[in-house]
C-alpha cells in the first residue's frame, strides 16, 4: 500500500512544506478533506481515501464506475465476434455436448482467474496498468513486466481479430455473394485491409478523446448488441422450417445451395448432441476442425475478462468495481451462450452450422439486426482492447521497465488521457492487420491470453501460501485452491489449444525475464517481491525440520563465522573462505566498539555490508554487533549468529597485521576488488587494530574453544590472487599435520590435524583450485623408523597412507627435508627453533597457494598468551596465505 503522506502529496504537485506565500501542512490536509466532502463523502470514505493510499482516488482522472467501466466493455469483449459468427461453427462441429462442455471449462478458467484478480484488487490501491500493475507489485518487475509486455500484445492482437472479424460480417452482409445486398462493398485482401483500417481510425479517434467518450460509447453499443440478442432469440422460438442459402465462398465444400433450419425440434436437437467435426472453409486447403480447434476459436472469443481491470486507472473505486463488473458480466455471457448453444443445437442442421457461420442472419426475422450486433460487438471489443492495451503501454513505461526505449510515452499525455500509447497502440493494431490471414494466429493470441491468466493465479497462490500478513483481501471467494484450480486449468489448456504456440509463449516470457532481469532500470524497483515471502516461508518451515541432534559427521560441512575488522583489506580472505564453506552457512561478523548506550552505529552500515556480499557475489550473511570491546562482540556473535540448527561450527579470525590494515582493495585501481561503489571514505573507513592487543587476541581464541567451536586463523591473505593464470602458476596446497610447539607421533590422526585436512581436501574440490595437489608434509625420517612401529608393525607413514584412504582423501605424502635438524639442533632455544621453522616451511612453498598449519591449544595462563602470539607470528611470518588451524570434534567419517 502507498504511504499516507506519499498520498497526500500527491493530489496535487506540490510538497507539503511551509514556505513563503503557502498554506500551512493543516490547511493543505483540511483542503484535501473538504475537496472530498464536497465531492458527497463523507469520513467513512475519507477513511477509505487513507486505508488505499490514494486521497484522490475520485479526482478528475478517476470517472468510470462499475457498469460503464467494467461490465460493459468485459461483456463486450467476451462476446466480440463469437456470439453472431462462430456459434454455429462452435455448435455445428463440437456438438452440443462437446460445446457445454467446452464452455464449462473455458468459464471454469475463467472464473478462477477472475477470483484471483478480484482478490489482488481489493488487497490495495490498485493503479493504472490493470493486470500488468497487479502482476508486477506482486511478483517482482521482471516477470510483471514479462507478463505485461506480452499480455500489450495479446491485447493487439486481439484487437485486430476483432476488427477483421467485424470487416468478414460486413462483406459477407453486403459484399458479392451479402445477405442484405449485393455488391455495396467489395471483396478482396485490400479492400478488407482499407475497411479495417478505417475501423481502426475510428477506435484510435475515440481512444484519443478519452476514457468518458469509451465509456458512453461502450453503453451504448451494450444496449444495441442486447437488443440484437433478444431479436435472435426470439426468432429461434418464432421461426419454422427454413431453407437457407450457402455462401458462394463455401460452395466447394457443400453440393447445396440451400440448407435447412428446422425451427425448435426435439430431432434435430438429438441429432446435434454430438460432435460431426467437418472441414473449415475459411482455411485455405479445407483443414479438418479438431477439438483443439474449436476450443481455440470458442476461448479466444471470451478472453476479455480484464478489460475492466485495464480500466483500473480510470475507476472510481477499482476494488468495488473490478471484482462485481467483472464476475455480473462472466455470468451474464456465460447464460446467453449457454443459451445461444441450445437454441443453435434444437433448431439447426449440422450442415447448415457447418456450413453457413451467418446463417443467423438468414433465419432472423429482423435479418440487419444480426449484421449490426455482429458489427457492434466485434467493433466494440477490438476498441476496449485498444484502450486497454494502451493503459498497460502507458504502466510499463511509467516503471520504466524498457528504460529510455519507452521514456517518451509518459511524456505524451493530455488530462490523464495517454495519446502517445493509444497512437502506438493503434500503428501497433495496424501492422498486425497486415499480416492478412489473423486464422494463423488466432490460438497464439488465446495462448498469450492464457499465459497473463496462468501469471494471474501463480501471483494469487503465492500470496496465499506465503501467508503474508499484508495479504488480506476484501474478496470473500478466493481461496488457495481456486488459484490453483485456475493455474492448472489454464496451464493444461495452453497446450490442449496448441503445444508449439505454448512453448513459444513460456520461451518468448522466459527471454523477457532474463533480459529484464539484465538490463531493465526497473529490476531494483522497491515494490516487493512474492518470492521472497515464499523462500521465507519454506526457509522457516525447513529450519524448524532442521534438527540439530541428529547431526551425524557423515554429513558434516562447515558453518563459518568470518570476523571482519576492516573490509577494504579482507577481500581476498573473503573471498577465499567463500570457497572453503563448501554449501554451509557462512557469516560476515563484524563488532563496533561503542558504548551501547549511544545511538546504534549498525543501522547504516548493514546496508554497505550487504552491498559488498553482493559486490564479492560470495554467499553470505552479515552480523554486526555493537560493544565495549572485540573480545565481548565476538562472543556476542558467536553465540546468537545463525538460528536453530543451523549455526556456526567453526570461527576464523584475521591475524594483528598493523601494515596490511592499511590496503584498500575496494579502491585500488589495480585490485580486481576495485569498485567505485565504495570510493566514498565514510564506508568502510580504514582503520587499524592498535586498541586490540596480543592477550585479548589470544583470549579471544580460548572463548571460541570453550564454546565448543572450531578454531582457525588467517594470515597473509593479501597476497592471494584468484586470478586463474595466477593459480596457474601455483601447484599445491599444503598441510602440517604436526604441533610446532610440541610434536608427537600422533598429531597426524588427532582431531585438529584431521581437521586440517578436511578443510584442505574441500579447498581442492573448488573448481579453481582443484587442479593444485594437495600435500601432507611429514617428517622423512619417519619412513625410516624414527617414530616408534605402532602395535601392528606399521611405521608413521604407513598409517597416514591408510587414513588418507580410508577416508578418500587424494594427496600425497610429501617428505620434508632437515625437519630433524630442526629439532635437534635449536629445541633449547625456541625463538631460534620457531624462527628455523618458518624458513623451512618458506622453502617449501615456493609453488605453493594456501599453507594448513596446525593451532596448538592456547595456553590457560594468561601471562603466557603473549608469548603464544608471538610464537604464531614467527611461524607464519613471510609465509604464502597461511591458516592456523584446531579443532574440537571429529568431522570425518570412514562409514558409508
């Protein structure tokens, strides 16, 4: 719903400001209050005015009511040329069972579908567009402007078979062969072409002058095609045997010249209860008539269902309005075609309707009320397309869902009334008129028809399972059910009437979705989307399915909380850890320091952090937290982020490196992380981590072990490039299985050294880095029997070798030279033995992308945790990315 004070303003151009020589906000809302009163209403409608959105909704621009808006040109259009041309066609082919039955389905569809128009309709302010408005405002411009583009197109189409419909009456009344007179008009593909046209220029004359003149004119023709009908029924209880004479242009598929009409017969209607499928005339080679095509000619005769919602902008009230026009005129038409159906099947031959599609006006005892109800219908139907479709030209380009291609149409409006999208609504209808012989796409334009409807319910049913509060329309007949009695139906009948024509349809809607999604300035629109009400609903109900007690390891995947300091100098680390989740929940976690006391810091910044996830396209969601301190924020974090099940296992950290806090890969004109987006200083701005020191670090560490939570730190990210001719040059990812600070014979198959391997084994089943081969780095002298044979006579190495297959873990073992050196020669110094480490390592990683080392357990006195720290930077200073590593439970499985 439009906002209040959005509303407001909007009577009138002018803003609700105080300035000099203007009235006070007060007076302006009072204005607005006695315009409407002394328009006849009153509070309750006032009230309504506000419950809308739209103060305005009975300004100038809003004039139609209920029967001159909706039920008259829907009935119109729903009879356009099918009620005088084609019952015989229908009744005379199908045969009236086939034809009631055809009609049930075709109303079925309909009415579902006018239930779900009628339940968006009165959900709120409904604007001009019609179906398209509804559509879009429900399920995103994208698919609403998809929808709506091609729904423009059935309008126009529609409109030029109405047109040529109304021509074909003319000529075969008053052309060469006429019933009323011969000869007064000619026959032939431009003289029908120049009739049609001329019909066109009367609908754009009176689509120019506005919406009232369609209105008036719309009652009127209702009230002459009304009275036509009553003459036709009439004669059906009037007439006796008639012999009626076959159109010249049909002589080749019928021997006669004259054909029967045996007035009310209990014989004749026996005879005409089941289908006689026979050759269509009107085809160029006589094609046999199918099902499908019956229903085809029958459906596209009683599209016109949304003619009035097309109207919405120029309704009084469109919720009133739409949904009681509508449904009176679906139930009206629907009584006189069953009626119609009937009369044909009890008092005509098979070969008579087969034969003769004019054959009313051969029995009719006033004959030129036939020619003129079939004028009148066709004309009026073609002018209410006209007139619609333009309202929908005019939506999309007011959405701007083409951009600058449709930017000029708003631009071409006289009092409310589009002239620019009546003008190229109208050139529009006119080229479809070339095309001659609209037979061959008469199905494609009830296939598009449908396709709008099937958006329709798709919309309706949404809104109903997503259980949207906001949802809550006025209309007491929708439910879920008749939404998706509608979807199905006119799903199932878009390729009962053609399978190719539906194909095309999805696949002409699918190219519009994707390019819209592309290139559409509208795609950003804030209109809410209905498949974010959906994924909320299912993502809930699966959280709440989600059970965390049975968890097994077999499915294990890791669920990483990131801690961010500074953005601009985390991308890569970002990016990387991307890749390292493996399809788990992955967090952004970021914490202010701040009192909480003052005004919340996090309100802003979420909207940039979010705006980076999609910049860096990694599949994240973002925390931020506001404390006096990193240590309490982390914790914070760890604790709450996430819901039910699905919650972080493991925590990674960034290491304290004061110079690299200063990189800004957001900015740099050579990072592939660039982007102007985030130029501006106040986002992100770069700061440093002098506040948080070596002992709140390691802290830190020991906080997340205690609550049970894997444990990995990140260092030297800076220098990763994902760059494929980068990793290229790159061959390895490495592991340490082994504690630097005290090593032991079994770190190799403890929890932590497993670990490692699990995060190294999913970092090379990354397409990017899966052609780099993963080494576990031991000790040599291990294959010679420096650690002790275990019980079964199995050296360190071969044991390795069977954990690594057992648990289907491709690497190889690589041995490292002078590793015992190492620990002979500086164990009595370690400064000297940590710093002779991290050389060794250095040597080895020459080619290497990402290094795996393994986090001791941080010591539990807290005089010592500096020294850890500063053993951790010695091992890992200079190194390729490098991450420090521990876990705390088990998360590989051997078992199938």
């Amino acid at each position: 719903m439009a906002i209040i004070g959005d509303s407001i303003n909007n009577v009138d151009d002018t803003p609700l400001v105080d300035t000099p020589g203007s009235s006070s906000i007060i007076k302006k809302i009072s204005g607005i209050f006695n315009r409407n009163q002394g328009a006849g209403t009153d509070s309750s409608s006032t009230f309504n005015y506000i419950r809308f959105g739209a103060f305005s909704e009975e300004s100038s621009t809003r004039t139609l009511g209920t029967f001159a808006g909706v039920f008259a040109p829907v009935a119109l259009s729903m009879f356009s040329a099918l009620i005088f041309l084609r019952m015989g066609y229908i009744v005379g082919n199908a045969g009236l069972l086939i034809t009631l039955f055809q009609f049930g389905i075709a109303y079925a569809i309909l009415v579902f579908t006018v239930t779900s128009v009628c339940a968006i309709s009165t959900n709120g302010a409904v604007e001009g567009g019609g179906v398209y408005f509804m559509i879009s405002r429900t399920l995103g411009p994208e698919f609403g402007g998809s929808i709506g583009t091609l729904f423009f197109l059935a309008n126009m189409v529609s409109s030029a078979l109405c047109i040529s419909g109304c021509v074909e009456g003319l000529v075969e009344n008053f052309g060469p062969s006429g019933y009323f007179m011969k000869d007064v008009v000619h026959d032939g593909r431009w003289w029908q072409f120049l009739y049609c046209s001329i019909l066109n220029l009367i609908n754009l004359i009176i689509c120019l002058i506005g919406a009232s003149m369609f209105a008036k004119t719309t009652v009127f023709v209702l009230g002459i095609v009304s009275l036509c009908l009553a003459i036709t029924i009439f004669t059906f209880f009037y007439d006796g045997t008639i012999q009626v004479p076959v159109p010249a242009s049909n002589t080749i598929f019928s021997n006669a010249s004259n054909l029967t009409y045996t007035g009310l017969n209990y014989t004749t209607l026996k005879s005409n209860l089941f289908q006689h499928y026979g050759k269509d005339y009107t085809t160029t080679y006589g094609e046999m008539v199918t099902f499908a095509t019956v229903f085809g000619v029958l459906f596209s005769g009683v599209t016109g269902i949304m003619a009035g919602a097309n109207m919405s902008g120029e309704l009084k009230n469109p919720a009133k309005s739409i949904p009681r026009g509508t449904l009176s005129a679906v139930i009206f038409t629907l009584i006189v075609y069953l009626t119609m159906s009937i009369l044909c099947a009890a008092t005509s031959t098979v070969e008579l309707m087969q034969n003769n599609y004019l054959f009313l006006a051969g029995i009719s005892v006033f004959p030129p009320s036939v020619a003129v109800g079939l004028f009148t219908a066709t004309w009026s139907a073609a002018l209410s397309n006209v007139i619609g479709g333009s309202r929908v030209l005019e939506a999309l380009a007011k959405d701007r869902i083409f951009g600058i291609l449709l930017d000029f149409v708003p631009k071409g409006t006289w009092r409310s009334n589009p002239v620019i999208a009546v003008l190229l609504s109208a050139l529009l209808v006119e080229l479809v008129l070339l095309i001659g012989s609209l037979n061959l796409i008469a199905q494609l334009n009830s296939v598009l028809f449908l396709l709008s409807y099937l958006a329709m319910n798709v919309a309706c049913l949404g809104l109903e399972l997503a259980g949207a509060p906001n949802f809550r329309p006025s209309f007491n007949y929708f439910t879920w059910y008749t939404a998706l009695i509608g979807l199905l139906g006119t799903l199932i009948m878009m390729f009962v009437i053609n399978f190719i024509y539906a194909l095309c349809s999805f696949l002409m809607c699918l190219l519009l979705v994707v390019f819209l999604h592309l290139f559409s300035p509208a795609k950003g629109a804030d209109w809410g989307s209905i498949s974010q009400a959906l994924i909320f609903h299912q993502v809930r109900k699966y959280l709440l399915l989600l059970d965390s007690r049975k968890d097994h390891v077999k499915f294990w995947r890791p669920q990483v909380l990131l801690m961010i300091n500074n953005p601009r100098s985390a991308c890569p680390l970002i990016d990387f850890i991307n890749d390292l989740k493996k399809g788990g929940l992955y967090v952004l976690g970021h914490v202010v320091r701040a009192e909480t006391n003052e005004d919340e810091p996090t309100l802003e910044m979420n909207a940039h952090w979010l705006g980076l996830v999609d910049h860096l396209k990694v599949k994240a969601f973002v925390e931020l937290t506001v404390a006096p301190s990193v240590r309490e924020g982390l914790m914070h974090l760890v604790r709450l982020s996430g819901m039910g099940a699905m919650k972080p296992n493991t925590v990674i950290l960034g290491f304290l490196d004061q110079e690299q806090e200063s990189l800004d890969f957001l900015g740099s004109q050579e990072s592939s992380y660039r982007s102007v987006n985030f130029d501006d200083a106040r986002m992100f701005p770069l700061t440093d981590r002098s506040s948080l020191e070596p002992l709140e670090y390691v802290q830190m560490m020991r906080d997340v072990l205690k609550l049970k939570k894997n444990l990995c730190l990140c260092r030297n990210f800076i220098k990763l490039n994902k760059e494929p001719k980068i990793v290229q040059t790159k061959r390895y990812i490495d592991v340490w299985p082994v504690n630097f600070l005290n090593p032991g014979e079994q770190d190799a198959f403890d929890i932590t050294s497993l670990f490692m391997m699990q995060l190294a084994c999913i970092v090379n089943m990354v397409p990017l880095w899966s052609k780099l081969k993963l080494r576990i780095c031991v000790c040599p002298e291990a294959l010679s029997g420096y650690f002790q044979l275990n019980a079964t006579g199995q050296s360190h190495v071969d044991r390795l070798k069977v954990m690594l297959k057992d648990l289907r873990i491709a690497s190889e073992i690589y041995p490292v030279s002078q590793w015992r050196n190492v620990i002979e020669n500086h164990a009595s110094n370690m400064e000297v033995y940590l710093i002779s480490f991290n050389r060794l390592i250095l040597e080895q990683s020459s080619e290497t992308a990402v290094t795996f080392i393994y986090l001791p357990t941080p010591p539990n006195n807290s005089s010592q945790h500096e020294r850890f720290y500063t053993n951790l930077e010695t091992i890992s200073r200079d190194l390729p990315p490098t991450i420090f590593v521990h876990g705390v439970s088990l998360v590989t499985s051997t078992t199938l």
